[in-house]
C-alpha cells in the first residue's frame, strides 16, 4: 500500500482531506504541530508540523504524494498577522522544498490555493492570467513563493491547486453565516451582491486533491472552477432558505465594522477557467443546496 503525507490536517480542508484519505487506500501520515488533529483511525503522526519533515524522514516514509493544506495563522494581530504568518509559511516551505531535494524522491506534491490571488475580473482566470491579489491573498501568497519558483527540473512535481471559495461548516462560512444565524436569526449581504461568488464543497476540494495527484500532469498551477456560479445574493437567498434566516445589510451585523480584508474578499468578483479541463469535465461536483442540506 502506498504512503501520502498530509500537511495542514487540523485545518478545514486538512482535515476533510484526512477523512477522504480513511478510506484504505492509503497508508496515511499526517504532520501535527501546535493544534491538535480530530483522531482518524490509522493515521501516523509526524511531529512538529512541517519542521518535522527532514530528508531522512522523507525518505523512511517514501510518500508518492504529499498533500500541503496548511497555512499558519496569527489570529488576534489581523493584518500584520497575516504578514507574520506569511512569512513564516515562505520559511517552512522553502524548508520543505530543500528536505525535498536533498531527499531525491520523485513524488508529488498538491498545494491548496486560492482564487484571491488572481483579483477581480469579469472576464474568467485562466492558468495563464496574471496575480493580482486582494484582501487575505495579498499576505498568503508570499507563502506560496517556494513552489511557484521551483517547477522545473525537479524530481518531484508540484501541483498548485487554486480553489474557489470552500463550502463547509466552519472557516469563512461558520464565522459570518452560520454564527449570525445562531445569534441574531440574519446573514450579511455586502453591497448590492450582484458579484459572483464561486463556490464548492470543502469534500470536493479534499477529493479532487487527491484525483489531481494521480493524473499525468507537469508541474504547475490548475485552477478549479465550480460549475455552479451564483451571484452573492443568490447565495444568500439558498442559505436564508435552508436555516430560514433574513437576509440584511453587513453593516447592520457588524456596526462597529468589518476588517477591510474581510469586507473585499465579499465584495469580489472572481470566476475561474482552466486550460485543462479533463478532469473538471469528467467530475461529479456536489451541488451547493446539497451542501448546506447536509450542514
């Protein structure tokens, strides 16, 4: 049986990736740092979190896949602990990238993105559009910087999975939909919510994960598009029907103010594209309603 290591498995994706990865067909190892990882039976724990990735454990473990969810989080210093954060990402992942090389395997590794760092656009990113970050991606993709420099003439790959948002009880949705409806009964709506919000299930992200690494794909950057694309207020019209909720005005839940990082990533309009669309074409996504049916 083959070895995956999954980095970031405490995490929203992490650890919707570990579930997807219990189904036996793997040996799975998973990196575990400061915050503690929901048990999963069969999962071997590497400790101290991607520090804890030398060569010589690489190379006891012989992973063909490592799969990279984490990104480290500073969370009462807002935006400078994103910029604390990020830099501390670019640090272990260089780190990573050199254990890497001085091992010698030929494996892969996946990377979770974002579509934050393409900026807004009404015309669809492809693979080939330009970085042009906004709100939490203009620090998180300084992170990133190791494995888009190291494509080429590498024993292993890198795949750079860039998402649209993730849909699931926790992250961005638990903070602003699912704990308003719990306290006041309403979700936001920011501004008029004519702009599209691309979303997908986190448990598709955590599959397709795993479905990219198995493809015969070069290095390099995939976007994954969402077949479903409705407007911001359409959104909030699906979730305001399935918690039976009002829909308001975000200043109205938050007089005091959002962080403007917050409020632009709401307020964006991001479509994604892709140049390689087997995969995507061929791939059962899960419906939003189902989704938030499930919650």
């Amino acid at each position: 049986m083959d070895n995956v290591i999954v980095i970031g498995a405490s995490g929203f994706l992490g650890s919707a990736l570990l579930n997807e990865l219990s189904d036996g067909e793997f040996n799975v190892f998973a990196t575990r740092s400061k915050r503690p990882i929901e048990p999963v039976e069969g999962v071997t724990l590497i400790e101290g979190g991607i520090s804890g990735l030398s060569a010589a454990t690489l190379l006891a473990i012989q992973p063909v896949a490592i799969f990279h969810c984490a990104r480290p989080t500073f969370p009462y210093f807002k935006k400078w602990g994103r910029m604390l954060a990020a830099e501390k990402a670019r640090r272990l992942n260089k780190h990573l990238v050199k254990q890497l090389e001085k091992s010698g395997l030929t494996t892969t590794l996946v990377f979770a993105s974002g579509s934050l760092s393409y900026g807004n656009s009404d015309v669809a990113h492809s693979e080939r559009s330009p970085l042009n970050p906004l709100s939490y991606a203009k620090q998180y993709i300084r992170g990133e910087s190791p494995f888009l420099q190291y494509f080429s003439n590498k024993k292993y790959r890198v795949l750079v999975l860039r998402f649209p948002w993730l849909l699931g009880k926790g992250s961005w949705f638990s903070w602003f939909y699912l704990k308003n409806i719990q306290d006041q009964k309403k979700i936001p709506l920011f501004g008029r919510g004519e702009n599209h919000l691309s979303v997908i299930a986190v448990q598709d992200a955590a599959r397709l994960m795993v479905l990219y690494s198995k493809q015969k794909l070069n290095s390099g950057v995939y976007n994954i598009y969402a077949p479903y694309l409705p407007t911001q207020k359409e959104f909030a019209r699906l979730v305001s029907a399935r918690f039976n909720c009002d829909i308001t005005d975000y200043k109205n839940l938050y007089p005091n103010g959002l962080e403007r990082a917050a409020v632009e990533a709401f307020y964006s309009n991001i479509v994604l594209d892709s140049d390689f669309q087997e995969v995507l074409q061929k791939y059962p996504f899960k419906r939003i309603e189902k989704v938030l049916e499930d919650m």
